[in-house]
C-alpha cells in the first residue's frame, strides 16, 4: 500500500499535447496523472472490495476508449473526470438493482443519523466515516463533493457535472457545513478523551 | 467554515492509503476484449429464455395438424421475436460507450434514466401487445376445434386471469415509469437551477 498525496496534481495535466497524442499515450499520461484520484473516486462508489476493483478497471478501459473520441471539446481533466463519474454513475444505478439502497442528496445529510455524532478524531476512521456519507449520497450529490475533495474548483466542477457554477457553489456550501460539523463534533470528542 | 478544517476534510480524503493499481495499454485492451465477451454472453443470457420459448412454439407448429393452432403458435412466434428485437434495440443498458466524456455527468445520467423511463412507459405495444394476437387466436382454436362441448367458465376464467397478469405487468412499469420520471425531473431542476 502507498499513500498517495494530490492535493496540488489536479491542475497540471491540462499542459497535455492532445493533438500528437495516441489513444495509447494520452491514456498513459492521464493514468498517471489521475491514477490515484480515480481510485479514490472508486472507492467513493463501491464498498465492496472486489467489485471496486472491477469498477475501477472499468473506469480505465472506458477512459482508453473514450480517448479514440476525444476531439478537445473540452479539457483532458474535465474528460477524464466525466468519463469516470458517468461510468461509476451506471455502476451505482446497476447495483442498486441488485442490492437496494436509499440514497439521499445533500439538503438531507444533516439529518443522517451519524452525522452528528463522531466516535473517533482520528484520520483513518474520520475518512471511513466519510467514505460513508459519501457513499450514501445520490450520484449527483456525489460527484459534487468527490470533486470538491479533489480540490477542483466550482467553475471545474460546474462543468464536469453540468451544473451551473452557482448551484455548485451552494451544494459546496452544504458539504462545508456538513463537514464542520462533523470535524467540530469529532474534535470535542478527542478535547473530551485527551 | 474555518479554512483549516476545509482543507483538513480534503487532505484526509487525498492521503488516503491506495493500492495504486496500473494497467498498461496492453492490459487495457485485453481487459475491454473481455468486457465485450461479457457483453454478448449477458445478451446471450437475456435472449436464452425467449430462445427456448420460440424452439417449444416452433415444435408445436410443425406437429399440429390443425390450422387454427398453427396460427396460434405462428404468432406467438412473431410476438417473441419482435419482443427480442425490441429488448436487444432498446433494452440493452450503453454499457461503454466512446463519447462518455462529451457529455456532463447530468446529460449522460439523465439520459440513461430516461432510456430506462420509456422502455417501461412503453410496455404496451413492445412487450404485451405482441402476444395478443397469439392469445385471441389460441382462444379461437380451442373454441372451434374442441372434441368436447366447450367448458365457457373455465375459458371466461383463463382469459380473465390473462387480463390480471397483463394488467398488473402494465401497472407495475406504469409506477416504475413515474419513478423514473421523478429523478428525471429531479436532475432538470438541478441543470436549471442558477
């Protein structure tokens, strides 16, 4: 396992020479460049272990093969995240046929029962604790706060997702508080243990 | 919300402990080569049933003398394959396709919702409608070829209980369909919203 730092990778890959690229050298240098915040995004999809690796692997060969296509319609980042959350979108949309589950949007994750009330302060079970909010969200609502976790912007997020920048900055609004709260909630509680 | 714990929630989403999964172009192609093969052998499986019905309607064709039932199971024959048809045409989810990144997560999602909204909206004419004729024409042939007096309540019978199934297979989809509809309109908003 390795950890893998991003915070500051996101904006870089738009130097990518896409005009002499092949499909087979554009996906390497995105794979490279995004591998890692592909698998987070993969993870923020699927639970279940095996099926995120079959996830992410498809992530990947729909990324080779959308790059046949890509004509520069629009960034390579914005393409690759489009790419991924469209194919884990469908995944979420054919799992949820096979195992049911209720999603919710962000207006609504206050009210989630854990989600005001942190067990722990440390990173490993705040990012569990994450990962399952994160996972109960509608795909939508999903797309927004993997995005702004990246550390894209709301301009980039807007048009990944289709959203206008307003609507995104709101929805960032709601994740900023859900997050506070979360982090105020979680620090008492480690002041309170300490 | 303080800018620390807002950069403190994505440092702990990015530092996440990964597997670093790689897959070189190579890999990348034979992996999209066996995702096709799972393609067609999930379309094989979906046509299979319809395939074993056809086979026992063919059989009893050619071993019927009476040309009322040969009617009857001609029909029912049609029927099953204009459902097929329609199912491999229509049915079938965009598993993969090349232009993923064109489209914003919010027209690529919306669009797969509403694809699955008309397929069971229009239940109708492709997959009750079909086999109506098989069914009035089978309704003719025992009536006219009946060696024994015809028994009209268990007829009345059988075919009301023909309308229940039909009916209930039709409002069944109608609710899915309204469903669907409800997220469709949902994502609208959300693309509307300023």
């Amino acid at each position: 396992m390795k950890v893998v730092s991003a915070i500051d990778e996101v904006s870089e890959i738009e130097a990518i020479p896409v005009a002499s690229s092949t499909q087979d050298e554009l996906y390497q240098q995105c794979a490279g460049e995004y591998g890692a915040a592909l698998e987070r995004l993969a993870r923020a999809y699927e639970a279940d272990a095996d099926l995120r690796r079959d996830l992410l692997q498809e992530i990947h060969v729909a990324l080779w093969r959308s790059f046949a296509g890509f004509d520069g319609r629009c960034s390579v980042r914005t393409w690759v995240y489009r790419v991924a959350h469209n194919v884990a979108a469908s995944h979420v949309v054919h799992q949820r046929r096979a195992r049911p589950q209720t999603l919710v949007g962000l207006e609504e994750l206050e009210n989630l029962p854990d989600a005001s009330s942190a067990q722990a302060a440390d990173r490993r079970q705040t990012l569990e604790r994450l990962l399952g909010l994160i996972q109960h969200l509608k795909p939508l609502d999903r797309q927004v706060i993997l995005a702004y976790l990246e550390g894209l912007d709301a301009a980039s997020i807007g048009e990944i997702t289709g959203l206008s920048p307003g609507h995104v900055a709101t929805k960032i609004h709601r994740i900023k508080a859900v997050l506070a709260l979360w982090f105020q909630a979680g620090s008492k509680e480690g002041g309170m243990r300490s | 919300m303080n800018p620390i714990v807002d950069r403190q929630a994505q440092q702990i989403w990015q530092s996440q402990p990964l597997e670093g999964m790689k897959m070189s172009a190579d890999a990348i192609r034979l992996r999209a080569g066996k995702f096709e093969r799972r393609i067609d052998r999930r379309n094989l499986r979906e046509n299979i049933a319809g395939v074993f019905v056809i086979a026992f309607f063919a059989h009893s064709l050619i071993t019927t003398h009476e040309i009322l039932f040969r009617v009857t199971w001609g029909l029912f024959i049609v029927g099953m394959i204009w459902i097929l048809v329609h199912l491999r045409l229509k049915g079938t989810p965009r598993s993969m396709p090349g232009d993923m990144g064109a489209s914003t997560c919010l027209e690529f999602f919306r669009s797969e919702l509403e694809r699955q909204r008309d397929l069971v909206k229009n239940v109708w004419p492709w997959y009750l409608a079909p086999l109506v004729p098989g069914y009035l024409a089978l309704n003719a042939a025992f009536i006219y070829h009946s060696p024994h007096p015809i028994r009209w309540g268990t007829l009345t019978l059988m075919d009301a209980f023909f309308v229940a199934v039909f009916a209930g297979v039709w409002m069944l989809n109608q609710r899915a369909a309204r469903c669907l509809q409800r997220s469709v309109d949902e994502l609208t908003a959300a693309q509307d919203a300023k």
